[in-house]
C-alpha cells in the first residue's frame, strides 16, 4: 500500500500501513530521547495498537505510558490534572513529544493536555478509529468536556504530524465504524457531486479499500480547515447534519439505555438537514431522494416517538450556536454546494423530524 501525505495548516499527515519508517525518521530527527516520549492510549488501543507500534519502532519500547478509561468520561477536568501530573513527575518538558495513540477521546485530550502543559509540548496523532482518521485527529480542535457539555474547554492547537495506519481499524468494532463512515458520507454531500456520485455507488458492507476514503476524506476536511482554521466563518461548512444530529444525540444519550453514537445520529441529522435544504436553500428533490436513499440502505433507522420531538428542540435551544427560536444550520443549495449561516423555523425542524420518521426502508 503507498503512503499517501497532505499538507495541512504547517504540519503533514502521513497515511499508510508502511509509515512506520516516517514515524522512525520523526522521531530521530527530533533526537528524542526514550525519557521524552509519551504515548497516551486507553485499554482498548493499548492492547490492540500499542503492541503493533512497539514491535516496529524499538525507540518506543522504553517510552512512558499514559493510560486513561476509554470513553468520553475521560474528557474531564481530573483526568487531565492526573496526566499533568504524571507527565510532571517524569520530567515532562518542552522537548519532549505525546503521542495520542487512540480515538477522538485520546487526541481530543492529549491534545489539549499536550497544549497547555508548560505552554505546549508537541504533540502527535496516530489515530485508531475511523471517526478520527478523517475528522477528529485533524484540524487543530482539541479539548475537553465539562458539566456535561461537550468541549466546553479547549484551545486551537495543531499537532506536529499525523500518522494513520489502516490497518488499526482492524480490531474496530463494527458499529464503531459506521460511526466514522458517518463524517464520510457528510464530506462528500458538501465537497463536490462528482465525490458523492462516487462514494454513494458503494455499498458500505462491501467497503474494502478504506484508505482511499480515508484519503479523500482527509483532503475534504483539510480543504475547509486550511482556508477557516478558527472556524470563523467557511469551515462552518463541515457542520452540515450537525445540528439535528447534536441533539437527536444528547436527546439519545439521555433517554436510551444503548445510546446512538455520534455518527449514527449525524447520519439522521444529514436526512432531516437535507429535507429542510428542499425547502429553504432549494436542494432538488431528486437530489434529496438520492441522499435519502443512501443512507437509509446504509445506516439503520432510529425510531423515537414523534412525542419526543419537543425534547429534541429544546435541546436544539441549549446549542451555543444557536438563540432563542432562531436555529443556525449549514444547508446545502445542492450536492456539493452550501450556505451557511441560514436561519430555520422551529416548525420546519419539526418536519423534518417527521419526515424522517415517515420513512420506510
Ligand atoms: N477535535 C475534533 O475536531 C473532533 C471531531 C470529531 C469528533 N471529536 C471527538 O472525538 C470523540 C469521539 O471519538 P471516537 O469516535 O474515535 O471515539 P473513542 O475515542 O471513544 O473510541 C471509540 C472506542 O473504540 C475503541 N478503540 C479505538 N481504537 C480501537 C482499535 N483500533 N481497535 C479496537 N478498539 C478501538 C476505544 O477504546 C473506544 O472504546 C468525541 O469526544 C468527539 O467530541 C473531535
Ligand atoms: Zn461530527
């Protein structure tokens, strides 16, 4: 497999399951000692990542190991002040590099852990997950939770480089990699047609060659983060589906005992955003059929109760990015096309919440 690298905002991403001699060179040019080097993983990715990284990297036989729960409960206040405090007892300094070697748990916090420690040691990601190849491991947003709400403290903050490894997502359990393939379907409805007609010809169980949507992925994200690093203004784009999604989430995270991931619930969002796009930005109705019909087949149907939906606007009203009954969503004009920005009526979010429960597989 060749190794694919872009260029991000000063820094590189590497892709490939033959990086480990990138990730070898990096290492050494920076003449880390092993004292230098942590790697932050959880139990998941120390047992099935860890081992792999070693046996091909002897520097990394001797490093510091970070270890936190896996789960978004480590994106906390305690465990960080856990891992300064580690990272300060082994003489952590500014010459020194973490490793996040997970998920979007693992580089959100040791991100944002490497960041402030001493005024920023560097950082790097090897990301595990699918959902992190293509979207948290890059784009500078690091941080973490607080009372609840998610990433309520955080800073920009690039790493020194990303290394992604396919073959990782080996060991990733199933539904863990339709929560990933979520951010790809977003990526290619906002990017370009031509993209979208590609990617909706397959079939997702049928998906074998996933480092080449890894790669298109990546350069999409890339693309929107490069001219909108502080999300001021176009980088809004990648938060199409996103805020239906958000809520149909947290609402989930709160009412089921087995709640929906979040690319599962981004994956409703992308219907219900594209509904309203029909009817406010004017996305034509075969090209919202189209969408429907991918995602339908692809993802399974989450069927709350039409009584619910007062709870899920209310949720919608807490959003920082939205006030009072006014709602901002990202919409598309058509595939491949978007504004942001764009206000909607609550009674319209509504129906497109309904129009999501009306539909039949
Ligand atoms: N910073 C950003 O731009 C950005 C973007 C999107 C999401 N995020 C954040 O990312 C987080 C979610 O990330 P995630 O979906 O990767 O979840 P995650 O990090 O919780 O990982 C999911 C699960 O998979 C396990 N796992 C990871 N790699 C594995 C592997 N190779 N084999 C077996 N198991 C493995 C983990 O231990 C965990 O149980 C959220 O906190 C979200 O806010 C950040
Ligand atoms: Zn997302």
């Amino acid at each position: 497999m060749e190794q694919t690298i872009i260029n991000a905002n000063g820094y590189s991403i590497f892709i490939g399951n033959n990086v480990f001699d990138t990730i070898r060179s990096y290492l050494n040019q920076y003449e880390f000692k092993e004292n230098k080097i942590f790697v932050l993983v959880d139990e998941n990715t120390r047992k099935y990542c860890l081992p792999r990284l070693m046996s091909n990297i002897q520097l990394l036989q001797q490093v510091h190991i970070l270890e936190i729960p896996s789960g978004e409960e480590s994106k906390s206040t305690s465990v960080c002040l856990q891992m300064w405090q580690e990272l300060s007892k082994n003489g952590a300094d500014r010459n020194s590099v973490l490793i996040n070697l997970g998920g979007g748990v693992v580089s959100d916090l040791g991100g944002f852990i490497a960041s402030t420690f001493k005024r920023g040691m560097r950082y790097v990601n090897i990301p595990t997950t699918l959902l992190s190849m293509v979207d948290a491991s890059i784009g500078g947003k690091v941080g973490i939770d607080l009372n609840g709400l998610k990433n309520q403290i955080g800073v920009f903050s690039n790493p020194q480089v990303v290394f992604i490894i396919p073959e990782f997502l080996d060991t990733l359990p199933e539904r863990q990699m339709i929560n990933g393939f979520a951010e790809i379907v977003k990526h290619s409805l906002v990017y370009e047609k031509h993209y979208w007609d590609e990617l909706s010809g397959l079939v997702y169980k049928e998906i074998d060659n996933w480092k080449e949507l890894i790669d298109t992925s990546i350069e999409i994200k890339n693309y929107f983060v490069t001219e909108d690093p502080h999300e001021t203004g176009f980088r809004k784009v990648l938060n199409f589906g996103h805020t239906v999604g958000h809520a149909i989430e947290t609402f989930s995270l709160q009412h089921d005992e087995v709640p929906l991931l979040h690319g599962e619930s981004i994956a409703i969002g992308l219907i219900c955003e594209s509904y309203i796009s029909s009817k406010v930005t004017g996305l034509p109705q075969a090209e919202l059929d189209e969408i429907v019909h991918y995602i339908m087949g692809n993802f399974d149907q989450y069927l709350f109760r039409s009584g619910n939906f007062d709870i899920i606007l209310d949720i919608m009203k807490h959003d920082k990015k939205n006030s009072g009954n006014r709602f901002n969503f990202t919409l598309l004009t058509s595939i491949g096309n978007s504004l942001i920005n764009q206000q909607v009526d609550l009674s319209l979010i509504r129906e497109s919440l309904q129009y999501y429960l009306n539909l039949q597989v």
